[in-house]
C-alpha cells in the first residue's frame, strides 16, 4: 500500500487526501492510485526488459476501463474470460494482438469475436473445447492460435476456493493427456498449436509450487518437440500473492529471475497473467461508521460499506487490513467486529479489529484494488459503490455510483390481470 501514507494523521492516496474524496463522491467508495498501479505493472515489465514477453493483466482482478487503459498506455497485454472482458480491453485501447482468452466455457459468439479482432491465443482447457474453437475458425476460414491450459497436479497451498492446479479442480487438461491432445490438435486444419500454459492458484506466498509446475510443463514441451511440435510460448497463469497483513510473498522480480533460471538457455516466450499483484495494494474501499453498538462485551461498529461491495471477507474469510482516514487522539479503542447493514449473519468486512470509533468516521479497508468492486453485487438493493482513481493531486471519477433508478432498469410488471 505504498501509495497510501499517513501526513499529520490524515490518510492520503498519492497527493489526495482520503476525506476530501469521501465528502466528494460519497461512500462506499473504491479509490485506485494510478501511480500504484502503475509501478506494480512495471515491477513484471522491468524484470522480463529484453526477453521475448507479455505481461497480460488478468482483467477479471479489476476490469475497470480506467484502470485497463492506464495499464494499456504501458503496453501490457491482456488476460481475459469472457467477450465482455475483451470489449473492455478494447474500449479501453488495449491491443488484442496482447490478449489472451482463457476461460473453461467459451462460447460460439465469443470465440468468433476474438478470432474477428485477432487475438494472440486461445488457452484451451478441454478436448471439447478444442473441437468447438476448430470448428468456429473453420466456419469463418480462420486459423485459430492455440495453447492448453495443462493442469500440472501440483499443491499451490492456497485457499480450496483459489487453488486450481490440482487434479481435483475443474481447470485444464490433465498433465497426461495433454500430450495426446496436442498431437490431436496438430492434425485439425483450423487451430495452430503456439502455446503451452498453466495458472495453479492465486494468492501464491511461495516460489516453489510455479517452479515445480513449470519443471513439469517443461518436459511435457520437450517431448512434443521429440513429436515435431515446437511450442513457441509458455504461459505461467497469475497467482502471485500480496501482502494483505503480514504475508511476504516474492516480488515479481526475484519470481520472474527464479523461471528465467530455470528455463536456462531455451527460446520459449514467456507470458504472465498476474491480477492480484498489479491491482489489490492499488486500492481501497472507504466506508463511514453509522452507528456504534454493544451487546455486552461485543462492540460492533455498523458501517456503510457491506459484503455486496466487497466479499472476500464473507466469502473466503480474507483478512484485508482496516484503518482509519483521520487518526483519533483522543477516545477508547476496543475490539469492534465491522459489520455492514445487509441482512446476513456473515456481513462483516472485519471481526475483532481494534480501533477507536466515532459514528461518522471513515475508515479504509485496504487492498481493496483486487477481487472487490468486480465481485460486487446489488444484494438487498444496494446500489454499488462508484470507483474513483486518483493520479497525483487530482481525483478523477471512473464510475459514477449506481441510482435506484439504475437497479430497476430492465425489470417489469406482469400484464395486468383479467377479471
Ligand atoms: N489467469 C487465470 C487463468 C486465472 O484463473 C486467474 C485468477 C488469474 C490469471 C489471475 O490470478 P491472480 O494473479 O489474480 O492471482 N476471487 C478470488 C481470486 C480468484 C482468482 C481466479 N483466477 C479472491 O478474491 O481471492
């Protein structure tokens, strides 16, 4: 959160303060610091400088026009999962000749519109797939580039919920049919085999299981050359962790120098799909207190922001550190459970977090930038938060908060009866 200090207790993004945002645009509120961002993509593109590379931001972290246009103006590629990611990369200006389409159920529709505005390659994650993206190229007389998405079996020690590289998981095709399938591939008239990835978790602390994952794509690359298939890239997926409190994954450079050692003298092109690591310490959520209240020795602090703005914390049990905008001199601190206002048992953003309140009060729920406003919902009505991204001393709104209005766009009664 670098890009989030402290100046005579009152919390700033860039040369922003956070309160004055707050009273601007309202809260709940996501806040994103290009500058953050910025530098986190660099930290990928510095470290693969002069080596054939894509760093391809994996969109579904934050799909924000502004903050894919800001990584678009650095050159990154694209990750994307469905045709409503791609329109945003496009919208945003990002080249699709950067984009690669990963996803386990593409459509028909979807895979015509990426063959139409060329993108680098398909990562396929089933025979069928294959069969279907052959098929659509076929209709159109295109030639589809392909890469598998190979599942290597190997243990991410991540959360179950974030961890896909594992047999168990719905991901990609088994390491030991992969080989066959790529021969398989090679025959069909509309796919060219050019790549060969794999993405085994997210939230990763540790080098260890990608270089295992990659030991294991690597012999299976070698063995296709010994069939006369030469991959031309391998594609390492995302995952790389952030420090959320007091995790210390490795940093993107001393990652990327761990592969590059391994890959040795090879001529493969690499390419990254980090999401986390470029956006999550880029961003936050501002809340207000509403109320406080005591059942007893429980404090709850009652706070505008709830778990339809930001689930993680509902859904996996994340932790994401809370702070306050405007430090407090005088007052008690106590352990509050910060609670939002829908109506489940599991809204809260954080449990025992000692702080010392006042109703009014805006607090910061920090790296928010990953997995927050994209995973929001409209549970119990609630309009979402508008997004706001800061660069230096000005802040610009990229998404307008959500009306009522906007909620009930596209509903409709039933006729009226007859009688
Ligand atoms: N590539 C593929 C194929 C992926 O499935 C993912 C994430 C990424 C790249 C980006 O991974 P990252 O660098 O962000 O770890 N909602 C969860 C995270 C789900 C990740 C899904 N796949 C959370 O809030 O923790």
């Amino acid at each position: 959160m670098d890009s989030f200090e402290y100046r005579n207790g009152r919390l700033y993004c860039e040369e922003m303060s956070l309160d004055r945002i707050a009273d601007e645009y309202g809260t709940p509120l996501y806040v994103y610091s290009r500058d953050a961002l910025e530098r986190a993509y660099l930290n990928y593109a510095q470290a693969l400088e002069g080596r054939d590379a894509l760093v391809c931001y994996a969109v579904k972290a934050n799909s924000n026009i502004a903050v894919l246009n800001v990584l678009a103006r650095l050159g990154a590629g694209f990750d994307i999962v469905s045709q409503g990611e791609l329109e945003r990369v496009l919208k945003a200006g990002g080249d699709p000749a950067k984009v690669v389409f990963s996803g386990v159920g593409k459509q028909p529709q979807e895979i015509l519109r990426a063959l139409e505005v060329g993108i680098h390659c398909f990562n396929i994650e089933s025979e069928a797939e294959l069969e279907r993206i052959n098929a659509v190229a076929a209709e159109v007389g295109a030639v589809a580039p392909v890469s598998f998405r190979v599942n290597p079996d190997v243990d991410a020690g991540t959360h179950p919920y974030i961890s896909t590289g594992l047999k168990e998981n719905k991901f990609g095709i088994a390491i030991e049919r992969a080989r066959d399938v790529y021969r398989h591939a090679a025959t069909l008239d509309n796919v060219e085999v050019v790549g060969m990835d794999c993405h085994i978790g997210s939230q990763l602390t540790e080098t260890r299981p990608f270089l295992d994952a990659l030991e294991r794509l690597l012999v299976l690359v070698d063995e296709l050359a010994a069939d006369g298939i030469q991959i031309r890239h391998l594609d390492l997926g995302g995952g790389l962790g952030v420090c959320y409190t007091d995790e210390q994954p490795p940093t993107p450079q001393s990652y990327i120098e761990a592969v590059l050692e391994k890959l040795g003298d090879r001529k493969l092109s690499l390419i990254f799909e980090p999401g986390r690591s470029i956006a999550a310490n880029a961003g936050v959520l501002l809340t207000r207190v509403e109320f406080l209240k005591s059942n007893g020795d429980k404090h709850f602090a009652i706070i505008d922001g709830a778990m339809n703005d930001l689930i993680r914390p509902s859904l996996y049990s994340a932790y994401q550190e809370i702070i306050p905008v405007s430090l407090r001199e005088e007052g008690e601190t106590l352990n509050y459970d910060l609670v939002g206002p829908v109506c489940e048992t599991g809204d809260f953003l954080g449990k025992d977090r000692q702080l010392n309140l006042q109703p009014g009060d805006l607090l910061a729920v920090c790296s928010a930038g990953a997995y927050g406003f994209v995973m929001s919902s409209n549970y119990n009505t609630r309009p979402r938060p508008a997004e706001v991204m800061v660069h230096d001393n000005q802040a610009y709104l990229v998404r307008k908060r959500e009306s009522l209005g906007d909620l009930l766009h596209g509903e409709q009664l039933l006729p009226k009866d007859p009688h």
